[in-house]
C-alpha cells in the first residue's frame, strides 16, 4: 500500500492549489534579510544506494507529524544531492553540535567539492537505511522519502522516519544573523 493510500480522511482539500506561486510580491533581498533573524538548528542531509552518495548542509528542515513520525527538507533543485536523493529514495538528518563548523561548510561546498571529500570530514556509520549516519550528530533521523513537492526553485522532501539516533546531550549548531552559533 502506498503513502497516498494512508491519506487521512481530514484531508479534504489539501491538495489544491491556493494561489498561484508567482503572487508574492517580496524580493530575494527582502526575504534573505528577513530569513536572517531566524535561528535554526544546522543539518547534514546525507543519503547513500543506487544513485550513489551525496550530502548538503540544510536549515530547511521540519517536523511534520509524530504519528507516523515525519519530516520534511527542503532541497534547492539544482544542487548536485537531487539526483542521488531521488534515486535512492532516502536520507538522513543529522543534527550537528555546537562546534562542527568544519563539517557545515565542508557539506556547504564552502571547503569541500566533491561528496568524495565531503565525507572526510566527520566519523560516519549507518542506522536503517544506509544513508551515512554521522556519530557525533545531536540526533540523527534516518528516513524514507514517501513523496516529493516541486515548489519554486526547491524540491520538498516528505519523509517517514525509520529510525532514531540520539546523541550524547549538548549545545548544537544553529545558524542566525548569517552567523554559526550555540544553543
Ligand atoms: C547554514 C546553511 C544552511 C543551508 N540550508 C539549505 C537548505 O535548507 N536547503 C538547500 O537546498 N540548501 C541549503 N544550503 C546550501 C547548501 O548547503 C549548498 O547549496 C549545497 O551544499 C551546494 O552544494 P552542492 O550542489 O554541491 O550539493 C545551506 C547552506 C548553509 C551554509
């Protein structure tokens, strides 16, 4: 049975378009600016199969339901993960801990290209999926894509998650004011 099989039956037109998506009238700047002051919690989205591994540094992420407990990310399309991350049909959420600069700009492509050399950076291992698992994360949430919404210039990544890794306790990595801080 697949996911829209398991729709809820609340959903009743959720489906349909409100407005179409070139309404909005904010620019790039403007909106950039205002997306500055809010703080989020760093991620290394990491997959690995078929379609070979790939990573990217990601505040696009959020808690979508616990029962079934689900998330979503969002993933600029032409990023070189959307390949790999629609051909293995799944990824992991790594949370990062205050102090793990290094490994969010090198999965940022500030400091590392290929996802070869990427995955240099950090100590990894796998959960459920196979997706790389990094083992200092202050969770990791390894998940299976059930659909995927193209929206604007980004792809929308809804997943169950299969999986939970909780790290020892600690401050993470949270990005605000264009600057990496702690919580
Ligand atoms: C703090 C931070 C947060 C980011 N969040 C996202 C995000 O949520 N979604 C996204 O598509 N890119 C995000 N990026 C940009 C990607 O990490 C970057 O574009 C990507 O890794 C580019 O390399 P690639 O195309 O080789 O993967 C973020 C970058 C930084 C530094």
């Amino acid at each position: 049975m697949s996911w829209i099989d398991h729709r809820p039956d609340d959903a009743a037109g959720a489906f349909e378009a409100m407005a179409a998506a070139t309404t909005g009238s904010v620019d790039a700047a403007t909106f950039r600016e205002a997306m500055s002051r809010l703080g989020a919690a760093v991620h290394v989205v990491t997959t690995d199969g078929p379609g070979g591994k790939g990573g990217f540094t990601a505040t696009a992420v959020c808690a979508l339901s616990d029962a079934p407990a689900m998330l979503l990310v969002c993933l600029n399309r032409r990023s070189r993960s959307t390949g790999p991350f629609h051909a293995n049909g799944v990824f992991c959420v790594n949370t990062l801990r205050a102090g793990e600069e290094t490994i969010a700009n090198a999965f940022a492509r500030r400091t590392a290209d290929t996802a070869q050399e990427r995955f240099t950076v950090g100590e990894w291992t796998t959960l459920s999926t196979g997706s790389p698992v990094l083992a200092s994360a202050v969770v990791a949430l390894d998940c299976r894509i059930v659909e995927v919404k193209s929206v604007a210039t980004h792809n929308v990544f809804i997943a169950a998650i299969e999986a939970v890794r909780l790290g020892d306790a600690g401050p993470a990595l949270v990005y605000h004011d264009r600057a990496y801080k702690r919580v």
